[in-house]
C-alpha cells in the first residue's frame, strides 16, 4: 500500500475512576491515535503509551515525537508499505515499541478494510467472544476494594485482577478471599517489589491466586526464576516480554509460567502472534492485557484474545468499565464476555461527535 497520509490525533478521556497503580494515579486515558490514509483504504491505529514513562519508557509527548521525526518518515520513504513489512522498514529506530505498534495496527486495519477480512480472522481467531477480566486499582482501605469488586461481579466479570503494592498486598487478598472463596482472582504488582520480598510474596499463596503478575523489574529474569521455584503463585509476566524471544527465554529459565501479551509492549499486533505461538508450543498460558485502551486498541486486543492460546480471562474489560463515553461505540458485557467484531479490519470506527469532542490536537503529516 502506497501511503498518501497519516493523521496523529491527540486525545484524552478522563476516567470513571481514578486508577491507582504502584506507578502513580491515572485519571484519564491521554492516547495518540493515528489514521492512515492509503491509496485505496484507510486505517485506525492507537498507541498504547500513557501520559507519563512510568510503566515503560514510552510516553504520549515522546511516541509524537518519535513517530513526527523518526517512525512516519521512513514510513513515508518506503514505496510499498506492508503491515509484515514495517518490522523491518523501522528496525533502525531502536526501541519504541508501543508507537511503531500504532503504525502497524493502522495499517493492518487499511490493508484488512481493503480486502474485508475482519482482524480476529486474520489473526487466527477460534472465538466469537472473549472472557472478560477486570483489573481494579489500589484503593484507601480494603472494605472499599471490597465494594468496588462487589460490583464488578455483580457486573459478570468472569475473573478478577487487583493492583498490589507492599502495603497492600496480603491484607486486600485476604478481604477478597473471605467475601468470595471462589472467585479467580490474580494480582498485578507492576515490578514494585525486591528479590528480598519473596518471603513476604510467598504469603500470597495461601490465597489460590490464578497468578502473581510482574512482582520484579523488568529486567530481573533471573529474579523471577528464583521466585517462581519458591512460590506456589504462578508467576506471570508483563513488563519484561518485550518480544517472542524474551517469552521463549523467560520460559526456557523459569521465569514466566505465564504470559501477559499487550501488542503495544512487544511493538505491534504480528510480534503479539509470535509471542502466543511460542508460549502455545510450550503449554504456557497467556491472557490478554490491557492498557485502558479506548475502542480502537480494545476492538485489537478483543481480537487477539480470540486466538486459542488465550485460555485465561484478559485485562479486556467492557467499555463502561473506564468512561462515560468512549470514542467508539462501546463494548458491552454479555454474560461476562466481549463479542469479537466481524466486520473487515478492526471492525469498529471512532464515532465523529466522540473523537471530536476528545481530541486535543491532530495534524495531518504527508510525504
Ligand atoms: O500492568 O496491566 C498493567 C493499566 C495501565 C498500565 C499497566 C497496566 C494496567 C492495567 C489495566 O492493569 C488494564 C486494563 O483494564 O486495561
Ligand atoms: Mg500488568
């Protein structure tokens, strides 16, 4: 596909709730998306970066950057641009995985329009709908945890994740697992605690956690490995699978027993295949994160969710579950799942009146 034009659009959408993390409070999502315009199609794409670099080194200011100085100009150099060409086409920008995902998921999303293949077939799905997870922040104390999950499984969620950080850790869980003894429950520590925390990590497994996520930075395989020998807690990782050969290596020393997959973090929805292939070789379960993601990004992650190697429930939660109003119509809860669009690409649009009310700036950019 020959690329006439790429629109970068910045838009912010504040959250039902703010959403407290080991990393900070977000109140809003702030995303770039972009919409590429190609010779006979066009296509959507979001980023899944957050305002500030504190989950990874990706930022909103530094993804237009990069894509304004780095990313769209050897997009634009490039006679012919594929989706399963643009790995290499921008292998010399190091780095930035979550911008050139943007790119990707645009022009995959152009290229499936043109030929009216919907993103879930393309990929490989084997689904019509997805188990919906939700992912709570942290709270002030645990009966307000406790009112807050009241009202996700009233909702349906089929499993539910809390944010954990040393100071609320055991205590929350605890709450959890006396209100509700069966309930799948997972927590995510977002690399906020040490090596020399795994004692403390160990008193977790009293809980029949479905999965501890991400408890050590992301570099500390090594870390992991030590704490996934001592723990009953399947460990999962997040931050540290930047790619397929990190799954196949966190699994080959025993660091990962399961895997988080975000298209945005290993650079693009292709790579996100990969991973799901290499941990479905080796009998490793993976699940589909979430990045607060509006209905662009949740219409892709919804998508790869269907693919059969996710068999534990994603961070891939209705709609209505982050905003009064989405850029998209929303997704909707039906007894606990997420239906998959059908239609050819993503499958869904950015409603006008919703985009244009939430954005704060766009600028068309051309070759
Ligand atoms: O670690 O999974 C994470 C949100 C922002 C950044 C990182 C994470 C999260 C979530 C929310 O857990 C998942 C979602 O509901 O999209
Ligand atoms: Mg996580």
């Amino acid at each position: 596909m020959r690329i006439e034009a790429i629109e970068i659009r910045r838009v912010s959408i504040p959250f039902l709730e703010p959403f407290r993390t080991s990393f900070g409070t977000l109140t809003h999502k702030e995303a770039v998306i972009l919409r590429v315009v190609g010779s006979d199609s066009f296509g959507w794409g979001e980023c899944t970066a957050l305002e500030a670099p504190t989950y990874s080194s990706e930022y909103v200011d530094g993804v237009e950057h990069v894509l304004t100085h780095q990313l769209l100009p050897r997009t634009f150099a490039a006679r012919d641009v594929t989706a399963t060409g643009l790995a290499s086409l921008l292998a010399d920008v190091k780095g930035h995985p979550m911008a050139k995902a943007a790119i990707e998921m645009a022009v995959l999303d152009a290229e499936l329009r043109a030929v009216g293949l919907s993103l879930a077939t393309y990929l490989g799905s084997t689904r019509v709908a997805v188990d919906a997870g939700v992912s709570v922040g942290i709270m002030s104390d645990t009966a307000e945890l406790v009112d807050a999950v009241a009202a996700f499984v009233e909702c349906g969620y089929r499993r539910v994740k809390i944010k954990i950080e040393p100071g609320w850790d055991v205590e929350p869980v605890r709450a959890l697992r006396e209100r509700w003894p069966d309930l799948p429950l997972q927590v995510d520590a977002n690399a906020a605690y040490e090596r020399r925390d795994a004692r403390h990590l160990a008193r977790l497994d009293e809980f029949d956690l479905i999965l501890l996520e991400q408890p050590l930075a992301a570099g500390d395989l090594l870390g992991h490995a030590q704490l996934a020998r001592m723990l009953r807690t399947p460990i999962c990782l997040d931050e540290s699978i930047e790619s397929a050969r990190d799954a196949a290596d966190a699994i080959r020393v025993g660091a990962a027993e399961i895997i988080n997959i975000k298209a945005g973090r290993v650079g693009g929805l292709l790579e996100a295949r990969r991973v799901h292939d290499v941990c479905a070789a080796h009998g490793v379960a993976v699940w589909c994160g979430g990045m607060q993601e509006t209905g662009l990004g949740r219409a892709a992650n919804v998508a790869l969710a269907s693919l059969p190697g996710f068999t534990l429930p994603g961070d891939t939660s209705a709609s209505d579950r982050y905003f009064q109003c989405d850029i998209t119509p929303p997704f909707r809860l039906l007894d606990g799942r997420l239906e998959v669009p059908t239609g050819p690409g993503l499958g869904i649009e950015p409603c006008d009146d919703a985009l244009g009310g939430r954005t704060i700036s766009s600028r068309v950019v051309r070759p």
